[in-house]
C-alpha cells in the first residue's frame, strides 16, 4: 500500500488558453494560491483482479471517477510497455476539502494518484513527467486548466505561460504575511460546465486577460484579491449567494474574491474580529513549498 497527500489550489482570476493541439500546451493563466488542506491517495492491489475507485470511503464506478480512471489508464499504458499487467488497482481519495467547488480536488486527485501508483508500479517516472500525466489528465476531462503547474509551484503564484510544469511558466506573488486567509463554500460548481462553453469561454477570457494584465503591473497579494473580485463580477460568474455576499460585506475591512471555479469565497484579512460573524467559515493556511508528501512507508 502506499499513501500519498497533496495541497489544494484556488484560482482567484483566470483566462482559457487550449488552441494548441498536444494537451502539455493547453491550460490557463492567472493566479491563485495552494492551501494547506488537500487530498489523501492511498493505493494497492486489488485482491479480485479489477480496479475499484472510492471517494471518502464510498466506491464509484470507473466512469464516474473518470479524473482518476485517466490517470490510472495513462500509468497502466506506460506500465504495459514494460510488463505484463494481470493484477488490479484499489485506489482511496480522502478529501480535506469539497468537491467541485473550486478547491482544485481533482487536480489534488490525479496528481496523488500518478504519485502513488508510480512508486506501487516501481516506474521510477520523474517529477515532471508525474505533474504532466496529472496536468494531461485535466485538459482531457475538463476538471481544471491550471491548478497542476500552480501546485507544481506552490504558494501564492501567477501563471503568465499555459500549460504543465516545464512548459509553462509561473511567477511568485509578491507576500504580505500580515494578511490571513479564510473560505466559504455555498456549494457545487462543475468546471466542465464552464470551460466547455463557447460563451462563457468569451467571457471568461476578456475578463480573465484584462485582470492578468492589471494584475502584472503589481503583483501584490491585495491587488490579487482586487482582480479576483473584479473578475468574478465582469464575467458574470459570480452567483446570487457571492453578490449577496459582496454587497453585505462591502463596509467591511477584509479583501475577498471568487474561488474559481466555484461557487464561494476566499477572505484575506488581519484581525479576527473582522470576522468573527460570517457563518460556514473555515480559516486557512498557506501550502507554500512541500504540496506533494509522502505519508507512509510502503507494506
């Protein structure tokens, strides 16, 4: 069995990049930070020979964990090159945080399971080669765009180039440790449903390059949460429970922004009297280097 954590991202502001024809070049640019709280991966093999996928304890079938089964078919491809496969896959997610809401789980996902099943296979893939099986894995099943190469970095980070690590390129924020971080989730929403949509697409995009470029000009922590926060209004992307939020808020303090793409909120402030009166509250910490360990020796 072998046991794998890896940090969850959050996108405050973003733009679609996916001309180009190999996967490896399509993703996304903006810039987001990875948290502390992430997903745990256990795999092993099968006692019966096929290959089973649970989520927080509960089996899905392979289709309908089709982030994971991708992963798990590109390893076993790179495997049967080398070998026979006769043997199954018993792959756990346990989740930190919730899913399809922006948190970047299905990246958290792929990438502990091409970590896990890389060691439990005796691969001995490199680490980017690692990142660009997860990173494939999420332009093909439309689960995300950019949240690979930003854990590949770690952090607060900007994305000025698309595509996995090694071939894009990110930069670091430039850090205000005075401001702590906080989230709010009111809920579901499906990437797919977004990045898949010409419309929305064309929104995202004028909106998305605008911020970037008000953004670059000074890439600070707070003029993130400015962008973010513009984004998520002018390419309407932002739901009833977020604007009303936004509006009732608006005297306040704290700095806040859309987490993307989900339907919730990230909050940056100082004082924890700011915000001691906001219900579903969870507080947060950075994941500024090690979002990829190892959690047990192998048995």
């Amino acid at each position: 069995m072998v046991k794998y954590w890896v940090a969850s991202h959050i996108t405050g502001f973003f733009s679609i990049h996916d001309e180009h024809i190999n996967p490896l070049f399509k993703g996304s640019r903006g810039a987001g930070f990875s948290l502390s709280r992430g997903v745990y991966t256990e795999v092993n093999f099968a006692d019966d020979h096929k290959h089973h996928i649970f989520f927080n304890g509960q089996e899905h079938s392979l289709e309908g964990a089709r982030v994971t089964n991708s992963v798990l078919c590109q390893v076993l491809e790179i495997m049967q090159k080398r070998s026979q496969i006769d043997f199954g896959i018993t792959i756990n997610h346990i989740f930190e945080i919730p899913m399809s809401s922006g948190y970047g789980s299905s990246a958290s996902g792929a990438l502990g399971t091409a970590y896990a099943l890389n060691e439990l296979l005796d691969l001995n893939l490199r680490k980017d080669e690692i990142f660009g099986i997860a990173h494939k894995t999420e332009i093909s099943e439309s689960s995300g765009l950019g949240d690979v190469i930003a854990l590949y970095a770690g952090g607060w980070e900007y994305r000025l180039k698309e595509g996995a690590p090694t071939i894009g390129e990110t930069a670091s924020m430039i850090l205000d440790d005075t401001y702590k971080i906080a989230t709010i989730s009111f809920g579901e929403l499906k990437t797919s449903s977004i990045i898949r949509n010409k419309q929305w697409k064309n929104r995202v995009n004028l909106a998305g390059k605008e911020c970037l470029s008000n953004f670059i000009k000074k890439p600070t922590v707070e003029n993130f949460a400015k962008q973010s926060y513009e984004f998520s209004v002018n390419s309407k992307l932002a739901s009833r429970d977020i604007i009303d939020f936004y509006n009732q808020t608006e005297e306040e303090s704290f700095l806040k922004g859309q987490i993307m793409l989900g339907n919730g909120i990230f909050i940056l402030y100082k004082n924890d009297l700011d915000i001691k009166y906001i219900k579903n509250l969870k507080k947060e910490k950075i994941c500024k280097k090690t979002v990829v360990k190892k959690c047990n020796k192998r048995t």
